[in-house]
C-alpha cells in the first residue's frame, strides 16, 4: 500500500496539518505567556497594596503610641503633682504641731533653755 498520489501544485495533507499543529502550539504558548504576565502583574500589584496597607498600618499604630504616651505623661505628672502637694501639707503639718519629740525640738528647748537665753 502506497500513499494515494496527490494532484500536481496540490498541498501535501501531512504538511498541511503540521502547519495546523504549529499554529496551535503558537497559539498555546502566545496564551500562556498572557496568562503569565497577567498573573505577575496582579502579584506586583498585590504587593504593592499589601506594601501601602502595611505602612498605612504602621503610621496609626506610631499615631496611636503617640497619643497614648502623652496622656500617660500628663497622668503621670499630675499624680506627681498630687503626691508632691500631700507631702508639702504633711511637712506643714508636722511642723506646727507634730506629735514627735524631734518634730517639737525647738519649742522643747525654748521652754527648757528659755531662762538661760535671757
């Protein structure tokens, strides 16, 4: 069996359909090649979102700390305040008439001394 003999000028089946073959194949690879750029593109787009929400993130949260150190620094002084005020009244307070002997020295030798000071 012999392959049938084509018609002069007429083109060969067999070269016709790897041609169709190669087209195919180049078509194939022209769509992947797509689809790999399409995906990188939507992977650096990704990351660039994901690199804007991240530093977005950070400049709250440094915002937030901000906030909250100043107001922790503004309690802090007013409570040093408030524990400054209490001991100044105590210190006066125990200067006018503190039950201690060495809260009463001066007045203990005014009294005992008082006649020799005259």
């Amino acid at each position: 069996m012999s392959e049938p003999e084509l018609p002069p000028g007429s083109p060969n089946p067999s070269v016709e359909t790897l041609k169709r073959i190669q087209r195919e194949e180049q078509s194939w690879a022209d769509r992947i090649q797509t689809a790999r750029a399409d995906a990188a593109a939507a992977l650096e787009r990704l990351r660039n979102e994901t690199e804007a929400v991240v530093h977005a993130a950070r400049q709250e949260a440094d915002r937030e700390r901000e906030h909250r150190l100043q107001a922790a620094r503004a309690q802090s002084a007013a409570e040093a305040e408030k524990i400054r005020a209490d001991g100044e009244r105590a210190a006066a307070a125990a200067a006018q008439g503190g039950r201690r002997v060495a809260d009463r020295r001066a007045e203990i030798l005014a009294a005992v001394l008082g006649d020799l000071n005259a």
